[in-house]
C-alpha cells in the first residue's frame, strides 16, 4: 500500500477546520471557532460565510504546515457537501474544486452527517459492525444502523426539532449565552433534577423536542409570574432537569434500537455527544446492559475536519470520486 494524502475541508456551519490524513492516520486537524455570533444568539449565516471566505486559507495553509507536507502532496482534496448553511458549504466547496484543479487531483464530496458517524474510525477502538449510532447536535438527531463503512441506514431521526436546538433555546430562555449546551452541561453539574418537563411520545425510533421546549416555556412563565427571581434562585436545578430530561428521551429510543436490533456496540456523534450528562447515562448502561459504547475524542465531537477526512478515506480506497460539477447540497440526505 503506498502513501496517500488527503486533505479534507469542513465549512458547513460556523466552524472552518481543514485536516490532513496520511493513508487512514490523521496527521493535522485545525479549526477556526467563530465567536462572532455569541452576540446574536444563534449563527447568523451572512456573517459566518464571510468568515469562512476570510479564514479558509490561512486554516489549510496551517494544517498542511502541521503536517509537515506541501500541497504538491496531496493524492485527493475532501470537502462537506452538505447539510449546513448554503452560504457556508459554498466557500469550502469553491476552495476545494479550485485548489483540486489547480493541482489536478481529485476531488471528494462528504455527507455531513456520515462523517460525524465515522469519526469513530480516526482513533482506537473501532466498534464493530453493525452498530447502531445515535448523531445528536444543534440541527440533527438521529439512530442510524451503521453496515459498514459506507453502508448506513437512517431508523429513527428528529419529526422537528434535534435536541441541541432544545438545549440552546432552553437556555436562551434561562439568559445563557449561545451557545448554551455547554453552559447547560456546567451548571446542570451543580444542580439537582428537582423539575419535571414534557416527554412527547413520538412512535417508532423517532423524536420530538418542539413539545418540551413549549413546555419549559410555560413552566418558567408561570413561575416567574409568582416569583420574577424563580430562575436565578433555581438556575443549576433548572439546568439539571431540562438536561435530564433530554438525556431520558435519547436514551429510551436508543435503548428500544438496541432491543429490536438486537445490537450492543452503540456509538454517540455530533456535538451533543460531548454532553457529559449523556456520557455518564450511556456509561451506566454499558454496564448494566452490557452493551459496547464508543464515544470520540472531544475535538471529534464538534464539526471537525478529520471526521470528513476519514470518510473521504474510505471513499478513495473505492475511488469514489466526484465531478467538478458538484455543488454544495444544504439539505443533503444519506
């Protein structure tokens, strides 16, 4: 086997990251975390194109310097096609279809979601297949029954919303600032799950999060109503509960995936999967269900570009390789 090298670009939201892999190792992953949307409380897709245009080349400059290798390197340029931002996808797929020509190699397009999966694959252990995975961040949640490297089929996914958006709305509705899943994770930590919230039943593996978010809405408004200082004097128990009751809900349906597939290697992606709440919740049932459970590294939970580069890893090994045609697909499927 000789030595391909890969370089893989992630700009589908609001996170500019570039990595590099030498056959199936990762050798550099960098990644420009834009603070610019704090201050709107959500990202603000205008804003979050321009920086990608603004950052795009310094970011795979430095992770080809921290790889130690020059572009002329290069076996085959990866890039996310979608799902993210139309504005966003655009800039990483014109960066990667020009770079790719100018330097007359391939060009390989990454479905977003696939690649949170196979972030499994960038460091040891490897679960085994078939396993199930439960993807959770800001604006997908899904159970996907993983085949094979390249072979994954979607059982259960979200009727509206994922449930990093529950979590960042519900923290917009207690003044935290965005994004509020971490800061939600923290407090959640120092507080008890003294409150109860609605878990909508949904059928099959899939999941609803509007229902709750409604009901944290009308709970606090009522509290507030008869105490105005009801959140401050009960923020982490707060924290605590809603956390809580998002983490039951996850774990019920992966645990009815698990029963009917009769699958114990179970995998969490995306950037919920670095809650710690759901960490200690799947660990608890690792071992009293004996199941096998995989979690990433941190770096790999977020968006990330060594999780489209080990995809694209695998799509070279099959030459599956794009047309310079391709365009950037915003509500990209499986």
């Amino acid at each position: 086997m000789g030595t391909d090298y890969i370089l893989s670009i992630e700009s589908s939201c609001d996170d500019t990251s570039a990595a590099v892999f030498k056959n199936n190792n990762i050798v550099a992953n960098v990644t420009y975390n834009q603070k610019v949307h704090e201050k709107y409380g959500g990202v603000v897709p205008e804003l979050a194109s321009r920086k990608h245009h603004q950052k795009i080349l310094p970011v795979v400059k430095a992770a080809l310097y921290e790889a130690k290798i020059d572009k002329h390197h290069l076996s085959a340029i990866a890039v996310t096609k979608g799902p993210g931002l139309l504005g966003s996808l655009l800039v990483g797929v014109s960066f990667a279809k020009s770079m790719a020509a100018a330097l007359d190699i391939p060009i390989i397009e990454v479905n977003h979601m696939q690649a949170h999966i196979l972030a499994h694959f960038i460091e040891e252990p490897y679960p085994s297949f078939p396993f199930l995975c439960l993807t959770v961040s800001g604006g997908h949640t899904q159970i996907v029954k993983v085949n094979d490297h390249l072979d994954m089929e979607v059982i259960g996914t979200t009727i509206d919303d994922a449930a990093g958006e529950a979590f960042d709305k519900a923290g917009k509705m207690l003044g935290l600032p965005y994004p509020a899943g971490p800061h939600i994770d923290k407090l959640a930590n120092q507080g008890k799950n003294t409150f109860r919230f609605a878990k909508p039943k949904v059928d099959g593996h899939n999941f609803s999060f509007s229902g709750l978010k409604t009901s944290i809405l009308y709970y606090l408004k009522k509290e507030i109503k008869e105490n105005p200082k009801f959140i401050e004097n009960n923020l982490n128990d707060l924290c605590s509960s809603i956390q809580s009751t998002i983490v039951e809900i996850l774990i019920k349906k992966l645990t009815i995936a698990s029963e009917e597939y009769k699958i114990q290697d179970l995998a969490i992606a995306g950037g919920v999967s670095a809650n710690s709440g759901l960490r200690k919740e799947l660990q608890k049932l690792s071992e009293s269900n004996d199941w096998n459970v995989f979690v990433p590294e941190f770096q790999y939970c977020t968006d990330n570009a060594g999780m489209i580069g080990i995809t694209a890893y695998y799509k070279f090994l099959k030459k599956e390789f794009s047309s310079f045609d391709m365009a950037p697909e915003p509500r990209m499927k499986f």
